[in-house]
C-alpha cells in the first residue's frame, strides 16, 4: 500500500482524514502544527499525540523529507547552498541567500525539466518528475533548522518549470502561506517562468499578490527561439499580452529576467528592440549577466554592456536592476551542483 504523502494535505483534507479514523478534529490542528509550523520530520516527535494515533499515523501515511547529501557555504557572502536529497534517492537545489531585509530560499519546483533552455544547467538531463508539495516545503524546512534561522521570502527560481507543475505549486503556495504553518507572505514570493502562458492566464484569475517573473532573455523571436523551446510555442507577442493581462488584473509589475549573453542579445540594437516592446507596461526589467555553465558555450556580457544596455532601457522610461551575484565562489545558479552529482 502507498502510504499518503501528509505533507501535502491542507487542514480540511487533514481533518477528513482525522474524522474518517473516528478521531478527534482537534487532532487534525495539533498534527497541522507539528507538520507545518514546526516542520517535523517523523510522527514520533508529534509527543503530544497518543502513541497508539501515532503508530496508526506512522503505518498510513508519510512524511517526506530532504536530507542534506552536500552543503556550501560561501566565503565571500553569507549565501549557502544545498543539494538535498528526497526520500526516494533523488537529488535537489535549493539555495539559502541573507539579504538587508531576511533570508530568501531559492527552491526547486520539478527533478530536472523539460523546457530546454540551452543556457540553463537545469535542462542537463532532462525532465524526472514533478516535486510534491511536501517535498517544496521539505526544501525551508530542512535549510531552516540547519541554520537555525526564520526563512522571510522564497523565489520559485530552481530548477524546474513551476508553471508546469501547476496544481502542487499552488497547494504549496497555499501551505507556505498558512498562518499556522510557515505563515509566509504572498508578498514575499517569487514565481519565475519560461513563459507557459495558458498558466500565466490562470494565475492572473487566482490573484494571489505574490510577484510573476518572467524569463524574457531577448527582445524578439528569432533571438528567443535559438535559446528558449518554449517560444516555439508560445511566442513573445502572446507572452506579453498575458504578462499584461496579468499586469492588469492584479495591479502587480511583472518583473521580465534578462540574462546578458555577450554578443548574442545584449547590442544597442537589442536594448532599443526591448524598450519598444515594453513600453508603457507595468513591469521591472532585472538584467543578469549570464552565469557560465561548464557544458554551455555562452559568456557573460562585460559590465560596460551591462551598464549601456541598462542605460538605453531607462532612457526609455523602464525601470531596471542588475542583479547581484551573490554565492560566486559556491557556483550558487540553479542546477550545476544537481547535474555535477547526476555526471
Ligand atoms: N523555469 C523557470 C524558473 C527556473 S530558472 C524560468 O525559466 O523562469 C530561474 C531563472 O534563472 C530564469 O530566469 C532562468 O532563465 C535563469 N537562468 C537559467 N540559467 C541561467 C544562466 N546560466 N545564467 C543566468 N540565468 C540563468
């Protein structure tokens, strides 16, 4: 028999399941409080419990967890990451990054993906399998305890497509979100996509308040489809009438990622192609200078292009960052340490 992923249950599921065994609902809240909250990883800690509900917990369902298999700390910041592995032996991402405001987590939302962005370390591999939304959560937990700190933001920016994991995304948005589990607010996550855009529609109608980001990487379709599959089908006109759909319906500015690749999508001629298309919208542009993969031929554009090319956006009225390297000397992007372990 599967034994059920409990991990993943909201309290109305966990309280049928309660009910169901003829057991006390206040069970239902101190088990949520242990699973959630305190983020447990066995029924045996669960010490207010009788030890009889525990055993019958322990023999129907599961909790899963990552266990940490390799940990970096950086020397040059405070950024830590993690290769974790899941209860049925695969290997996970997850990065730790100490900002002025709290820690952000940085987590993986899929084993591999299917997108096959060729400058992604990520798409190495291909496609395993969806994570759960208890194996999600398992990723802030298990940083948490091991460095003893209060996870504040999460960026669903490793490896994977969460888009294309929609349903445990959102079941781990709505637990991550819970006030009596992590309590994390909307407003302090991230959500980053290739560009999926049927979901981008149904996330706009959930209005959720968290911030949509949205991997561009080039100012039109024939710069895009040379990198990103995904603008195959779905290109960059219908990307950008549902990123401004969504702008529209949630009053949110969709933050456009922008990975500086020297020579390829980082001309004057680039810049001024982006800022036409963007003009008017209700969004951010953060470039990133494109973190060297060892299997990639790409390289990062210097920082005077970076500088110019941020320039001409402003110029036109866009509002942009460069993104902070943070993590340099741990190879902290998303995928490497996952692809190095699976070589
Ligand atoms: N699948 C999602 C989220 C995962 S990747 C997405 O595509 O948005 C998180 C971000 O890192 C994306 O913007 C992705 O394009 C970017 N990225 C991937 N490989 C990179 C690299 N080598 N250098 C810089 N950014 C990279």
């Amino acid at each position: 028999m599967t034994k059920t992923d409990i991990r993943s249950l909201n309290m109305a599921e966990l309280t049928a399941e309660i009910e169901k065994r003829g057991l006390p609902k206040f069970r239902a809240a101190q088990i949520f409080a242990w699973l959630y909250e305190k983020g447990v990883r066995s029924f045996s800690e669960m010490t207010n419990l009788p030890k009889n509900l525990r055993e019958t917990l322990e023999a129907e369902f599961e909790i899963k967890n990552c266990t940490i298999d390799t940990k970096l700390c950086s020397a040059v910041d405070d950024t830590v990451k993690y290769l974790f592995e899941l209860n049925d032996g695969e290997y996970i991402e997850s990065v730790v990054m100490k900002y002025k405001y709290g820690y952000t987590i940085c987590i993986s939302s899929q084993l591999g993906c299917k997108m096959g962005c060729s400058f992604c370390a990520s798409a190495i591999g291909g496609f395993q399998r969806h994570l759960t939304p208890s194996e999600m959560l398992s990723e802030i937990y298990t940083a948490q305890s091991d460095l003893g700190i209060r996870i504040s933001h999460i960026v669903l920016m490793g490896t994977g497509e969460p888009l294309d994991n929609y349903e445990n995304v959102m079941r781990f948005l709505e637990l991550v979100t819970d006030e009596k589990g992590l309590n994390i607010s909307m407003r302090h996550i991230s959500l980053s996509t290739c560009g999926v855009v049927p979901r981008i529609y149904d996330l706009a109608e959930k209005r959720l308040g968290l911030t949509l980001s949205v991997s561009l990487h080039a100012p039109n379709d024939k710069i895009r489809s040379q990198t990103m599959p995904v603008n195959q089908k779905w290109n960059i006109d219908e990307l950008l009438d549902a990123c401004r759909y969504y702008a529209k319906v949630t009053s949110r500015r969709i933050s456009f990622e922008y990975a500086m690749i020297d020579g390829f999508n980082d001309t004057d001629t680039c810049a001024m192609e982006l800022a036409s298309r963007l003009r008017g919208m209700l969004c951010h542009i953060n470039l990133i200078p494109v973190n060297t993969v060892r299997e990639k031929a790409y390289r990062k554009s210097n920082e005077d292009r970076i500088r110019r090319f941020s320039k001409i956006l402003e110029q036109n009225g866009l509002t942009v960052t460069v993104r902070r390297t943070l993590g340099s000397d741990i190879n902290a992007s998303c995928g490497q340490l996952r692809a190095s372990k699976r070589r």
